[in-house]
C-alpha cells in the first residue's frame, strides 16, 4: 500500500484528482486531499465522498508532506496567490516524487507553471506531451508520459451511440435531414470574445445562403464575469436572435437540456474558441472542429503562453481546422459541411484509449521509484 496527497485548487484539477483517488483507493492505496480553501476544490472535495479534505491558504499550512509516497498536484491557474505552485516548490526540495496530471490542454504554458522543470508530467495525446516538452526543454523527456485525461473517459463510452444520439437530437428538436447542424463554443475571455463572435457570424450569414443551417451558440458563463454583467449571455443570446437572417435559425434552447458531449456529437461542424476545451472533447468524438485563431487570439498565444502557430496538436496533423478571420471561417465551414470530406475525416478516426487506469499505474510507477 503506498500513501499519496492529492493537491486541488481549482474545479478542473479536483475533479481529475476525485476520479484518481476512487480509483487509487480500490486498489488498496492510501489518499489524502488538501484544497486551497479559497477555491472551488473544497466544495467539490467535500462532496466527493473519499474522506475529508485538509484546508489551507499556504503550503505551509500543511506540515505533513514526507509521509507520503508520492504527490500529485492540480495544473490550476485561476487561483491567485496559488497554493499548487506553492506545493510543488516546497515538495520539489524535499525529493518526494511530484505527479502532475492533465487537466486542460494549455495548463503547462500558463506563468505559474511553464517555470517548473521538474517532476512526472501527465500528456493527454502525443501533441500534448510535444508541446510540454518544449516548454520545459531543460527536463528529461521521460518524465512525460501519454496517459490521457480521466475526464474524458466517458466520452468513450458514446462513441457506439454516436448515430443513434445524432438521429434523436435532429427527432427532438424538429431538424431536418436537409439541414446542417453548426454548434459554437464561446471564448470566455473578454477581450477574445468580440473578433470570436464577429467570425462565427459572418460564416455561418455566408453559409447559411447555400446550406439550410441550425445554428446553436453556446456561450461561455464567464463572459457574465469578463463583462461584470450577470445578464451578459442572456442579453447577448437576444441580440443573436434579433441579428440572425432568415436562412439562418437559430436554436438558443434545445430540447432536454442535453450535455455537451451530446451537442458535439450531434453537429456537423463545431467552431471552437481557441482555448475551448469542449474543442477538445469533440475532436476526441470524432466530429469536425474549426479552431478561431483572430489577431488577438494568435497574439494571446504567443505572448501569454509562448506557444508557435498552429498551437493545437489536432490542427497540426490535421484532425481539426483553424479559421484565422471571417474570410476563413467561411471557407472552412463550408468545406467541413461537404459530405464527401466528411467521410474522409471520419475514416481516419482513431478512438482514444481509455486513461483512468494508465494515469493511475503511472502514479504507482513514480510512487515507486527510489528517492534520489
């Protein structure tokens, strides 16, 4: 039995370390969870059901570090000042072995994180671990591993169901056959939002004269706070509505609620900001996505995460499209609403593996390992 403290700040992180740690202690392991207790991770540690988690504002609230066999800590990035970082650096002295499992695809890039040369890194794909190796060239390349990300496991599981999840949505909401179903997935980032929504409008006005379209706007709940106004996205919602041409419908409430995971599937084309991690999630269904790289988005990139065109794995070998500005959305849009290219795209579909159970032998391989 081995002993290891899992470190969360932010929900993305806690809920990545709430599936290890179920996972961890069925196999007959020890798990201890310790949540910065100004973030979201203690609401979500509290109702996990594995124990009760130890709260603290620093790293230094907590004094038991070397007991464990093994440290796992959240890529978090929100918090401020972030008691993850704060770990890692005390732990990094102490040589106990630090695990640092993926949550979203640009964590590693962020300040806090991209200075941090040490430790055993977790790689949702082969882009992925690329891109942190980069980013931390001065660390052996073996400390990072492609295991995947555990959130992402239930995706899977709808691949088999894809048609049938597809027919139903188009039954429920009164979709036709003829008409092409186009999904977008907001920024949540103020000052990408507006050049974001100018190019997706104008593709899917262009489109929308050629192909009978249903267009679904999903945006981003943080916008409400990027433009300190609760009603933002509703009043914004209103205005899509009222902007929309009569070729166009828009479909602001759909039909049951469905999950996101449901929405990707049931599209034809998925635009994604360029940071969306529901990108991702459908790149990983199998669905045509195109990537909105404006003149702000490219420059947030390159100057706040140092990261080189064309950024995203998936855009690089091919698996998703990237729009620069109105002109290529256009383009690109149309191109992904060819039948003919569809099932080219669909035909080189390679379904993820599984990664709960690789990111936890991964963990037992580095709690393991002799302390240096």
């Amino acid at each position: 039995m081995k002993k290891f403290l899992f470190v969360s700040a932010d929900g993305g992180s806690a809920n990545v370390h709430l599936a290890l740690a179920r996972e961890m202690i069925r196999r007959g392991h020890n798990v201890q969870l310790l949540a910065d207790s100004r973030g979201q991770a203690t609401n979500i540690f509290a109702k996990g059901g594995v124990g009760n988690p130890f709260l603290a504002r620093s790293a230094s609230d907590f004094y038991s570090y070397s007991k464990f066999d093994a440290i796992s800590v959240g890529l978090d990035v929100q918090a401020n000042p972030n008691l993850c970082r704060e770990v890692a650096d005390v732990v990094s002295t102490m040589k106990i072995p630090l695990f640092f499992p993926a949550d979203n695809y640009f964590n590693h890039a962020f300040p806090m994180w991209r200075e941090v040369g040490y430790g055993n890194w977790c790689a949702i794909n082969e882009g992925h671990a690329d891109a942190i190796r980069k980013m931390h060239p001065s660390m052996d390349s073996r400390a990072v591993k492609v295991v995947g990300q555990p959130l992402f496991d239930g995706l899977l599981e709808l691949l088999p169901q894809r048609e049938e999840i597809r027919l139903t949505f188009r039954k429920d909401n009164g979709i036709s056959e003829e008409e092409k179903i186009v999904l977008w997935w907001s920024h949540g980032i103020r000052d990408l939002y507006a050049e974001d929504c100018e190019m997706v409008l104008k593709a899917v006005t262009e489109v929308s004269e050629i192909h009978p379209l249903v267009f679904i706007p999903r945006l981003h709940p943080a916008l409400n706070t990027s433009f300190d106004n609760p009603d933002f996205c509703k009043n914004e919602m209103g205005r899509i509505r009222k902007w929309a041409p009569r070729t166009l419908r828009v479909l602001s409430k759909v039909h049951g609620a469905p999950s996101s995971e449901v929405l990707n599937i049931a599209a034809d084309a998925v635009f994604a900001g360029s940071l969306s991690v529901e990108g991702l999630k459908a790149v990983l269904l199998g669905n045509v996505v195109i990537r909105n790289f404006g003149g702000r988005g490219r420059k947030y990139f390159e100057k706040e995460l140092l990261q080189k065109w064309p950024y995203w794995g998936d855009v690089a070998d091919g698996r998703s499209l990237c729009a620069r500005d109105g002109e290529e959305a256009i383009a690109e849009l149309s191109r992904t609403l060819d039948d003919e290219w569809g099932r080219e795209l669909e035909s080189r579909f390679i379904p993820p593996q599984k990664s709960l159970g690789r990111v936890c032998d991964y963990l037992e391989e580095v709690a393991s390992k002799p302390r240096s």
